[in-house]
C-alpha cells in the first residue's frame, strides 16, 4: 500500500452532481486493505449559507475507498490535524492550516 498507517491524510470527496455536499476529511491512517483506508478524524462541510468549510467538532473513524471519487493528499508529519481551520482568502482561494508557518492550498484541487 503506498499509504502507511500512521499517516496524516486530507481527503477530498469529489462532486459528481453539482448538489452534491462538499466533504473533506483530515485524520490519520490507522490501517488499509487492498484499496480500503480506516481513517480517525475530522468532517469538514460546505456551509452553504456562508460558502464556507466548517469542521464538525465529533471525532469520527470512516473507511474510504481510494478511488477516482476522492482526492487524497498526504500531509507532512508535523502538521497538527487537531488545529487545522480553512481560511477562505477575499480572491476565492482557498488554504488550510494548522496555526502554524505550514499551510496548503486547496483551491484548484
């Protein structure tokens, strides 16, 4: 698998229907099988009513298929999953970021 346990990822689900929910997800990889991932962490969803992602604050675990559905970035290891925020900047582009220096831009994703 060239995803290992351990990893921070931030997942993507594409919209195949343009009112489709826009979902992402942040958590760390805790195991994987064949195409299968289980991931601990948090749902990021489009509030519509402002144009923003919003984090649900409930801790979740998901099984994810890696499939043409999702996008999967791997994070770098010092990033702190448990801070991350969108910040949604005025030109429409759109970065998340844990606090720190670190940052990484999702608009074109």
């Amino acid at each position: 698998m060239i995803i290992n346990i351990g990893e921070y990822v931030h997942i993507i689900h594409r919209q195949l229907f343009q009112s489709d929910a826009q979902r992402h997800f942040v958590g760390t990889v805790e195991g994987h099988e064949g195409n299968l991932i289980r991931v601990k962490g948090y749902l990021f969803a489009m509030d519509s009513s402002h144009s923003q992602f919003v984090r649900r604050e409930q801790l979740r675990t998901r099984i994810v298929a890696l499939s043409d559905a999702v996008i999967v970035n791997v994070l770098p290891s010092h990033v702190k999953i448990d801070h991350i925020t969108y910040t949604h900047r005025p030109n429409g582009d759109i970065h998340i970021t844990d606090g720190t220096d670190w940052r990484f831009d999702i608009t074109h994703l």
